[in-house]
C-alpha cells in the first residue's frame, strides 16, 4: 500500500487573511498612487524666446527635470511664444526645476536650390545643449510665464 499524504487544511483565520490581503492589493492596484496612468504632475508653460533682442521666429524649446522624469517640448512660433507640452497640447511641464534647451534653425524655404545648402544657425549651438546653455527653469503650480532673452 502506496502512502499518500492527505492535503493539510488550513484555518479560517488564514484565508481571511489571504482574502483581506488580495482585496487590499487589488485596491492599490485601481487606485494608484497619484495620477491614474502613472504621469507626473505637470502645470502650465508659456513664454517667449529672444535673441540679442530679436524675436525668435522658430525652433524648439525643451524642458528636462532636474530630479528625472518627462521633458516637455514647445515649438517656438513666428511672434516667438511657446507653449510647453509633455503629454498633451498645453499640459506643461513637469513641477520642480529644470535644465532648459533651446535650438532654432532657418531651414531655409524648402525650394530645390536651397536643397544643398546648411541649415543656419538662429542663435548659438551652446543654447541647444544642457550642459553649456546655462538656462534653467522651476515650474510651480498653476500657470507658468518663463521669457528667454538670450544674448552673446
């Protein structure tokens, strides 16, 4: 005769236990921490960019946190405003400060024979990388005004 062990039943009070802990994970779970799709609290940012005091006409601004997290864009138009987006149209940037980027080309009128030629630079390389542009930027709460008025 084959010995086969009898399964061992266990207490009521450790499945109310095991049920009181999936119940309580399963709430975390619908709850989340925060936001509900795991983004970063962001605010409103608009500005204006200038260079030797001109109006900046295109290119791109960019904010990156300083503690991690998403970098929020703004593509800088005619009049030289910009509006900041991380996730959607005109949700901002993320609260906290930053290391700002700014770069503006003139890719020329798009015609075949300036095909060849470089893009010009509007404002010096050193504005396009975070580590020589010397911007920074804190976002708080609520809306956010933030002028560039760079200059050699």
């Amino acid at each position: 005769m084959k010995y086969s062990p009898q399964p061992r039943r266990q207490s009521s009070s450790t499945n109310y236990f095991s049920w009181c802990a999936c119940l309580v994970f399963l709430c975390g779970m619908t709850m989340g921490c925060g936001s509900d799709d795991g983004r970063v609290e962001t605010a409103p940012v608009s500005g204006k960019v200038t260079y030797n005091g001109d109006v900046v006409t295109t290119g791109t601004v960019m904010f990156t946190p300083t503690a991690g997290g998403p970098s929020a864009t703004g593509e800088i138009q005619a009049d030289g405003t910009f509006e900041m987006k991380t996730y959607d149209d005109g949700d901002g940037a993320a609260i906290g400060s930053h290391s700002v980027t700014i770069t503006a080309l003139d890719e020329g009128s798009g015609l075949p024979e300036e095909a060849a030629s470089e893009p010009k630079l509007l404002i010096p390389r050193k504005f396009g990388n975070a580590k020589t542009s010397g911007l920074t930027a804190t976002v708080n709460s609520g809306d956010n005004t933030v002028d560039f008025a760079l200059a050699e």
